[in-house]
C-alpha cells in the first residue's frame, strides 16, 4: 500500500464536512477480478494508480525520476475527489521539481475501460490513458515552468498479484486491492529546465484501491520498489508504523526472474535505517537510507537516495501542508553472496505530516 498521506486527507475532507469517511461502498472480493480493477472503482473510498521510475536519456545516458499518480477518493460515499502529483529527479543537477492538482468532479467517475483520467491545471491538461500495462502518461507543470513528460509504456512482464489474489492484508489494519506491473517498458520525452529529451526506461505501476481504513493520525509509512538488473527480480517492501505504540508490521512480495510470485510476511524482511534527513522546509526528519535483508531470497541490499531533498510539500485548501517524501534511489547489495545492482523508489510518509498554517 502506499500513501498515508491521502489518507489524512480524507480525514480532513470528512471533518471539514462534519461527516464520517465510509468504506460501504468498496469492494472485497476472494480474487482481484482482471482486467475490470484497472477501471474506477465507483464512489471508492481511495484508490490510485501510480508510476514510479528510472529514465535515461538516449543521447546523453543520464538518469531522471518520474513519479506521476492519480488519486481518485470519495470519503462520504456521495461526492467523486481526484487529485495528481507530478515529480522529476534530475540527479545530475542535483534538482527535484513537483507540481500538484486537487479539485471536486461534477460527476461520479465511471468505472470503464480503458482508462481516460484527466485533470485540468490552468492552461494544462493532465491525462492517463490506455489499460494493461499499455499507457500514454502526459502533462505539464504549471507551478515550474519547463518540466513535462509524455510517455508511453508496454508491459516487460506479467501482472504482479500481492497476497498472490490482488489483495493484500495489513494485518488488522486494513484489506485492500492491490496489483503492480513491476516492470513497464518505456519511452517518450521528458521536458528538464525547458530541455526537450529523448528517454527510455522502466517505469513501475501501482493500481490499488479500498484505501479508506488505514486512517490513523499516529500512523507512518514506508514502502520500497525495487527493480534488480541482475537477475531481473523485483522486490516490492512496506513497513506500517504506530509513532506512539512503536509497533509495527511489515510484508511484500518478491517476484522472481521466472515470474513466481512469493508473498513476504513481515518475518521474511529486516529493513534497518542507516541514515536521516532534515526537511528544511517541513522540519520533518525522514529515514533516505536502509540495509534491506530478505534472508529467505538471499537477499542483502542498501537502497541510497540519489539526492536528499526529494519532498513534496502540498498545500490544500489554504488550512493545511502535506508533507511526504518520494525518492529516486540506487541499490547494491548481494543476492546468495553475488554482487547486484539496481533501480528504486522509495516513500515515506510521517504521523507527523499534517501541520496546520496559518492563514
């Protein structure tokens, strides 16, 4: 699962309309049902579908960042949110530039195929289209001007199922749907600093929905997705934390070279923090390296930060600043004691993320 931070914002909508966030009218089912959970979910009460990846430029062989996500949430049950974030890494530069939208939809959306998602930013239109691993991803910042991406995506292998249904269970925390292409192909163009460039890559897509019931104001995040060159295994990691409790619970799935999916129970992981950074701006003190241990695949790797400040600070509705971090990271490591290599993303998302400002 990832993004706490939606969460807290539907506890602030819900609040900020006197009424209580519901999860009636999400759906449950024994099995992920494909390729039907790729559409809307009708009035779900959060549900996403997220990009995150390495790109590299054909000219040049430099690296670049993309996150690209579309939130769609309905936390009473009667009235359709959408919200997009849109980030690119520039390591070389030393760079990272976000841009966000958040508005109220006239109509529920419905739930349909292939996918035609679409904000409007000012002057700029903001879409996701396609199904199936096959999308065309396209837009603009408003807020930085000359940074923009316009991709397009093939599946490189099959659907990932975690909990091995599609739905994976946080414990007693939550249930949601929950399904990934590991490895998108890609290529396009990606605008850096007004600077048209070729790139091509691999992105990783998240589809998730039933997200409502991880609400918990003390509650923290971090997710992992890790994508190994050699071999070509994927590794997706979470970490659920209690601030005030100090427990936790941990899971994830490992996703072989041969395409074998295993589900990693919080037992098969050890993620160990090694280093911590200070937000100038949000003050908030995030975790940007970790020792990655899965004893049972073989597994020891570090995941580093390509640069440090690799935060997104929103602020919605003129009352409140979400602050979460999502980063462009490198692995090393070892897998049953050979050297290893690879791309990855990383969220962290703090109990402490909501801070009221004033007006």
């Amino acid at each position: 699962m990832k993004n706490l931070l939606l969460s807290t914002l539907l506890l602030f909508l819900a609040t900020a309309c006197a009424l209580k966030p519901t999860n009636k009218h999400d759906v449950f089912l024994e099995r992920a049902q494909l390729p039907q959970e790729e559409a809307p979910h009708l009035r779900n009460s959060l549900e996403w579908w997220y990009f995150t990846g390495h790109l590299r430029d054909k000219a040049t062989g430099e690296t670049y960042g993309v996150e690209y996500v579309f939130f769609h949430f309905n936390p009473t049950g009667k009235k359709d949110w959408q919200m997009v974030n849109f980030a690119l890494t520039d390591p070389q530069r030393k760079q990272f530039r976000y841009d966000y939208q958040l508005e109220s939809l006239p109509q529920l959306l419905a739930p349909t195929l292939p996918l035609n998602l679409l904000v409007e930013k000012k002057d700029q239109q903001w879409t996701l289209t396609g199904q199936e691993g096959s999308y065309h991803l396209q837009a603009r910042m408003t807020n930085v001007a000359g940074h923009a991406i316009n991709l397009v995506t093939t599946p490189a292998k099959p659907i990932l199922l975690h909990g091995g249904t599609g739905y994976e269970q946080y414990g007693p925390v939550a249930r949601a749907g929950y399904y990934s292409y590991s490895r998108l192909a890609t290529t396009g163009t990606i605008e850096v600093d007004g600077k048209l460039r070729q790139v091509e890559g691999e992105l990783w897509y998240d589809r998730q929905w039933n997200c409502n019931s991880v609400l918990a104001k003390d509650t923290g995040w971090d997710w992992l997705s890790i994508q190994l060159n050699e071999p070509r295994e994927e590794i997706m990691a979470y970490q659920l934390r209690n601030n005030i409790t100090g427990e936790s619970l941990g899971g994830g799935s490992h996703y072989s070279a041969q395409n074998q999916n295993t589900h990693l129970a919080g037992s098969d992981i050890q993620l160990e923090p090694l280093e911590y950074w200070l937000s100038p701006r949000s003050k908030q003190r995030y975790p940007i390296k970790w020792r990655l241990r899965i004893p049972s695949q073989g597994y020891d790797l570090l995941i580093e930060p390509v640069i440090p400040n690799q935060e997104l600070s929103l602020r919605l509705f003129k009352a409140i600043n979400l602050h979460y971090w999502e980063g462009m990271c490198k692995v090393t490591g070892t897998h049953n004691g050979q050297p290893v290599t690879g791309n990855s993303y990383v969220e962290i998302t703090n109990p402490g993320a909501v801070k009221k400002v004033k007006p």
